[in-house]
C-alpha cells in the first residue's frame, strides 16, 4: 500500500472502468478512480481523496491519450452531473457498458454470462423525452453541478429536446419580469422548485411547473405565463401545477391543478398508444425502448396460450406489449395513477385481455399466489434498487417455467440472479440495451429458467457490439 494524500499529483496507467465510467489506477496496490480518464491511457492524476483502501482523482493531464478520446461537445462538460462520458468515443462507451454489465454478473451474482449482444442507440442526442429543470435564486435554471445540488444554469442540452429549452427560456422571463423567486432549499422559501416536461415523437409537450405553495394557489401572473409558454412552445398540449412543500429532494408531490390544456399527453410505442400524465413512468428514450421491449418479448417467448405476471408495469406498456402475444396477462403498479393509465391505456388500445392492480409488488404477488395463479412468464422491470426478497421468494413459488428480468442497474439485478439460483432458476441469455448514451447508466434484459424446465428460444441475428 502507498501512501497518497489529497492534493498529490501522480502519474498513473489507466487499466480499466469503475462501474460509474471512471477510470481505474493502480497505485502502490490501492484502486484510484480517476475522472476523465479512458482504459489505456497515461495521465498524471490529482488525488481528491483517500479511503482506507480506495482513493479518488481527476485527470489534469494525458500524458499518452487513449485513440478513442473525443473532445466533449457541451460546454458545462464535466461540471454537469448530467453525462459523464462525453470525452469518449461512442464505441469505447458501448465496450465500457458491456464491461460494466458482464463484471457486475461475475463478482455480484456469481455467473460467468457473457451479453449476446449490446445495442447501442441509432443517435446519441436529443434522446430524452422528459426533462427536469431545478430552479435556484437568480435565477438559475439548469441542471446540477456533479455530486451537489448546486444549479448551474444552463440554455441548453444535448440530451434533450429543444423543446425542453424553449420551455426553460419562457419562464425564466417570466420570472425576471414579475420578479417570482426561485425556491432555496436551504431556507425553504421562493416559489419555483422544478420545471418538469415530457416531450412527445409527434412533437406535443407537456409542461409541469413544481411550485412551493399551497395547493390550488394561482401563480404570479399566470395569465401571462401561460401566453410565453404557448407562443414560445406551440406543440404544448397542456400546462400543470404540482404543490410540494415538502422539506426534501423529493420533486413531484401529491397535489396536481391544470392551468391550460390537458392534464396528460399521447405517445405511441410498439405501435400501441399510451396516457402519459406528469407522474406515470415512462421510459426516457421511446426508440431505445422499443428496442428493449422486442428483446423481452422475444425471451417471453409466448405462444398465445400462456398467463404473464408483469410486475412493476407501470402505465402498463411492457404489459399491453405482451397482451398480444399472451392468453392473460396481470400488471401490478404501487403508484395509483400509473393504474388509471394502465387501464385507460388498455381500453384506448382495444386490449381485453389485461387487467392492472394496484399495490406493492410483493403483496400483489402474493395475493395472485394465494388465489392460485400460476403464471407461466413472470417478467419484472423493477427501480433501481431491485427486487425486495419476498417478491423474489413468492415468484419461484409461484414456479413460471421463465422469469424475463428488465434492469436499469447490473449491480441489483446480479444480487438478484444469485438470489434467484438459490431458488433453482438459473441465467440463460443476458443482453444490454444503451437507453442513456453519453451517460454510465445502461438497461439489461435478461432471462431465468426454472431448472428442469426446458425450452427453447429461436436463434436471431443479433447486432454486435
């Protein structure tokens, strides 16, 4: 072990990836994280801080830059917690994700699985289609600076759509012009919280502004806001107030008035067309999506004649997907207005087929098992943290002959496979979908199979990574 203290400046071999994207030294046998740096690279490295046997630099020079270094395109870049990977190229970006996915499987879950397949996204920008703007006194309107919940203000970015942009600027002049103060979270007063907005493939928005009032309050000159707005963006479909005065990083809370339009937007995918009001989850880039849900119906592998348990479902669109390919299928949601979604969204899509509970997804599980079903597909897409060890326990219950698990974090969705194999299912096919470029996050399908059960799955050509 060496001794490293902060403030030193060190030249180190970059070997590798954290799983945040950061690249990895050795130094005197402790792991160094090092921001901005590429695997192969020599740099001479700040030491930022040091733990017991891990520390933490920033790249200040490459000594010997990596072939796949790319000059960042943002000008917040690397000040913006937003994307982390902009100083790379987009294959180096894809390899790192495969790394990330197949290291996570091995040392977390105990599995030697290597991904069939990495399919990285057809474009890198413009991707999200929903945005969430922090308001700060200024005021600044933005994103955060990495690691702080510091405002930086920001015209634009990449990621999302110009739409989004054209929103941000119509309220920042409104606020300059009537003087509305921006909410400070360290004394809790000012009014605007958040600018929240969903962007539609066919060019609709909706627009939540995150106020700290009571509900029902009008805003400051609402009128007016609602002209900026409207001329600024004409696509805007709908203008919605959410209330939260709670003390936290909470964003949305329960209180919802619509100022103008509509209280939600439509959006299509996979063909099928889906409610999306401000709270329902919607996965943030519709193309990448589509991609993901092929490749989960496709380890479904259905006939027509099974029953699929979808769990965490949503506003149903993983559900109303498999509907098609499913005799029965049953969606369980906590969250009260994804439900109504779900099955507005079922009606409006002529889908008979589904039925939607609401509840947590260990007592809806547990409910189904104790009136005796038995689905024969369970496919789960659970948040980040993953799935709680009763859902996992009443699920191998419940005995489907395939477990279809969507991921958005590898290091749960291991923990969650080794958990499983102990419950006699085991890892058959595993493939990542890049849903964020630009950013260390990436989704991963993969498939369980009970043990004794056999089955097969049909042979696609599959793009390489």
């Amino acid at each position: 072990m060496t001794d490293l203290s902060k403030n030193d400046i060190v030249e180190a071999e970059i070997i590798g990836y954290g799983s945040d994207g950061m690249g990895v030294a050795r130094i005197g046998g402790m792991a160094v994280f090092v921001s901005g740096a590429i695997a192969g690279e020599r740099c001479r490295v700040r030491i930022l801080k040091v733990l017991k046997n891990s520390a933490f630099a920033r790249a200040e020079e490459v000594l010997e830059p990596s072939p796949e270094r790319v000059r960042p395109d943002c000008p917040l870049y690397p000040a913006c917690g937003g994307c982390g990977l902009r100083h790379m190229s987009y294959a180096e970006e894809l390899r790192f994700k495969r790394t990330k996915v197949e290291d996570a499987l091995r040392r977390i879950g105990g599995v030697e699985l290597t991904l069939d397949a990495v399919h990285g996204a057809v474009s890198c920008e413009r991707y999200r289609n929903k945005v969430q703007f922090p308001a700060a006194p200024g005021p600044r309107i933005g994103f955060y600076r990495a690691r702080s919940h510091d405002v930086l203000d920001a015209a634009d970015c990449l990621l999302q759509p110009e739409s989004a942009s054209r929103v941000r600027g119509a309220v920042l002049a409104w606020m300059r012009e009537f003087n509305v103060q921006a909410y400070d979270e360290h004394t809790h007063t000012g009014l605007l919280r958040h600018i929240y907005v969903r962007a539609g493939s066919t060019g609709d928005s909706l627009v939540c502004l995150v106020v700290n009032a009571p509900a029902e309050r009008q805003l400051p000159h609402e009128g007016g806001l609602v002209r900026r707005l409207r001329l600024a963006e004409p696509g805007i479909t709908g203008i919605v107030v959410n209330y939260n005065t709670r003390p936290d990083n909470v964003i949305l809370g329960d209180r919802y008035r619509t100022a103008w339009g509509e209280s939600a937007m439509e959006e299509t995918l996979c063909g099928l067309r889906f409610r999306l009001s401000v709270p329902s989850f919607f996965q943030v880039n519709r193309s990448q999506c589509e991609v993901l849900y092929s490749r989960a119906l496709h380890f479904a592998a259905l006939t027509g004649r099974e029953t699929v348990l979808d769990l965490y479902c949503g506003i149903g669109t993983i559900s109303l997907c498999l509907a098609g390919r499913a005799k029965r299928v049953i969606g369980a949601e906590i969250v009260p207005e994804a439900i109504d979604d779900a099955r507005s969204n079922a009606r409006a899509n002529g889908v008979t087929n589904a039925e939607f509970f609401c509840g947590d997804a260990s007592d809806i599980a547990a409910r189904l098992e104790r009136e005796g079903v038995r689905p024969d597909v369970v496919v789960v897409d659970p948040p980040r943290r993953g799935l709680e060890q009763p859902v996992i326990e009443t699920i191998a219950r419940m005995s489907p002959s395939r477990v279809v698990y969507v991921s958005c974090d590898p290091a749960t969705l291991a923990r969650d496979i080794k958990r499983f194999t102990g419950l006699s299912y085991v890892p058959q096919k595993s493939e990542a979908v890049d849903m964020f470029p630009r950013t260390e996050h990436v989704e991963t399908v993969c498939l369980l199979s009970k043990l004794n059960v056999e089955h097969h799955i049909e042979e696609e050509t599959k793009p390489k990574s």
